[in-house]
C-alpha cells in the first residue's frame, strides 16, 4: 500500500513511519520546509519506499497534492502542548488540519481508509472511574486549549464519519518511551527533572490518574487500525492506569535510587507554572509546566483499552516493563543518572 503519514516528524509519527517502512509499505511523509529531518532515513535508504511531500496540514492544497495515489492516511500530525501564548495554533493545527486531512482524503479516489490518531483528551476526565470509548466530554470546562481542541477534532471526525468517509479513530493515553523529547513524551521530560533535582518532590498527592501508553504499542495500534480498524469506529490505545506519584516511586524501585520525600502542593506547582508563563513569554521557549498542565492533574484521566485488544489484538505492556526500558535509555544518553 501506499501511506500517507503526517506527523512523522514528532515523537509518535517518527516510530510509526520506521514501523511502516519496515512492515514494507511505501509512505510517502508530509513535512514541512522547515522541519527536523534528522530523525527520518534518507528516501535513497529504502529504495524508493519512502519519499517526502513538503506542505503542511494547515495548506489544503499541499495535503490534497502529496494524497495523491495513496490508499491510506495515517493521520498523526497535532500540536502537543500544554500551553501556547497563541492558542489559535491550536484550531488550525489540531482542528482545521484534520478537515483539511479529510477534504484530501474525499477528493482522492484512490484513499480507500483513514487512520485519525486522536487523544483520551478528547474524550474528557474520568474522575473517580475507568472509562471506555462509549464516554463523551461533558464540555463543562477544560483543563487546557488542547484538549479543547481535541474535542472539535473528535467532532469533526465523527462527523466524517456519519457521512461514510472511512475513517478509523484512534484515542492513544499518555504516550511515553525512547524517542523524540517533544512535547508529546511528557514523562520523559518529567524523569529527566525528577533525577537532575530540579523536580525534588512529587507534584501533587498522588490522587491523579492517567493511562499510560508505550509509544511502541501505540505504533503497533495504529497498524491494526489500518489493517483491522472498522471504519466509523473509536479504539482506545491505552495502558495502565496510574499516578504520577506511583510512576516515580516505580522509577525509584527500578533505579535502586531513593524515592521523593515530600509532595509539592498542586497550588505551589501552579504558582510555578504562572512564572514559567512569564519568563516564556520573554524568552520564547515554551515551560514543562504550566498551569493548564495542573489543571490536568486535578483530574484522572483512566482509560480502558479492552475493545482495542479484542479487535485489534492490542497489547500494552504494563508501565514496569515500559519504565525498565526508558530509564536506562535515558541513563545512556547522560540525561539522567543512578
């Protein structure tokens, strides 16, 4: 077949396109001009597997030109962050990517399925119970304008839907693992703060709850999607459900280092966010925490994945055995030590 991926950029799209590339697929990669290729192999590597469309999926035109023969899109192009001083990106990246995504996908007759690579965000907080694909957001208040984005997303394409455009919705919980340190490998970014010190407590007192993905099951989720996905239909690629509080704790246990001993108040954390807004508006470079970011963990976010394995054969690994191969990753790179 031939794929078309957005996203292969960042930190999921980039091991989705190495998985496709390697199940023997020629993807054909939108990226924009000014994009990090560092990541990607060279299209000469692969014999003519792979090429790269320049555009952007905020351009009709350019995602309608690089659809062109292809029998699929895979759909993993989003804006991943907590907080923007112009949330605007967010619509147009997030919401009007997606219809510029779909508008290509009706006017290329040769895309026979769409894979739109979502988030639990979308689907809304939890709070207090495990929830599966049959939730709808409450849309009562949002924690962050990217959830509140994900949500018109998800509307969008479940409308899609009703109309008959084959598209399959994928809903991925916190993704994590070896990668790309974007915004979409959150936890990482949190391991490297905790073990440095910088991060020297837990936040909060472990009463938020998220279902935590591997970005290597997440992948292989996507490409059951495509084969196995029916379309119209929402799978959640989830994982376990845990606390932050409960993910450092693990991360002690597997280090043999010691746990934090003291809980940072949320409202202090948020305090911090405020001031890391300020100095990111001076300095330009976007804060690991802010206070959408708190907002978030006021909440719990527990997901069930039950349907996905039972039509797509979806396995997560549990957090331990995805914890066990991130650290020492990161161990080996020097950005954290035990």
């Amino acid at each position: 077949m031939k794929i078309l991926l957005t996203g292969a950029t960042g930190f999921l799209g980039g091991k989705l396109f190495a998985a496709l590339l390697a199940d023997g697929h020629s993807v054909r990669a939108l990226v924009r001009p000014t994009s990090d290729l560092s990541s990607l192999p060279p299209p000469a590597a692969h014999g003519g597997a792979l090429d790269l469309a320049y555009g952007d999926v905020t351009d009709c035109r350019s995602v309608l030109d690089a659809a062109s023969g292809c029998h699929v899109i895979l759909h993993a192009a989003a804006l991943v962050e907590p907080w923007l001083p112009d949330p605007s990106k967010f619509i147009s990246v997030n919401v009007e990517g997606l219809k510029n995504v779909l508008q290509a996908a009706r006017e290329t007759k040769s895309v026979e399925k769409i894979v739109y690579t979502s988030s639990f965000f979308a689907l809304g907080p939890t709070d207090g119970r495990v929830a599966d694909e049959s939730q709808v957001h409450h849309e009562k208040f949002f924690c962050s304008e990217y959830e509140k984005s994900k949500l018109a997303a998800d509307h969008v394409a479940r409308q899609a839907a009703s109309e008959g455009l084959p598209i399959v919705m994928v809903y991925p919980g916190v993704i994590y693992g070896p990668g790309k340190l974007t915004a979409g490998n959150v936890l990482a970014q949190l391991l490297i703060e905790r073990f440095s010190g910088r991060l020297p407590g837990y936040m909060g007192y472990g009463s938020d709850k998220f279902s935590f993905s591997h970005v290597e099951d997440v992948v292989q989720g996507h490409i059951a999607a495509m084969h196995r996905g029916q379309p119209g239909e929402r799978y959640l690629l989830t994982g376990e459900n845990a606390s932050f509080m409960h993910v450092f704790d693990m991360a002690a246990i597997i280090t043999g280092t010691k746990r934090p001993s003291f809980h940072i108040p949320l409202w202090m954390v948020s305090m911090y966010g405020w001031v890391s807004v300020f100095f990111s508006r001076i300095t330009g470079k976007l804060p690991l925490v802010s206070p959408p970011t708190v907002q978030v963990m006021r909440h719990q976010w527990a997901y069930s994945c039950n349907k996905a394995k039972v039509e797509l054969d979806y396995e997560p690994r549990n957090l331990r055995e995805g914890l066990e191969e991130m650290l020492p990753w990161l161990n080996s790179l020097g950005l954290i030590n035990y």
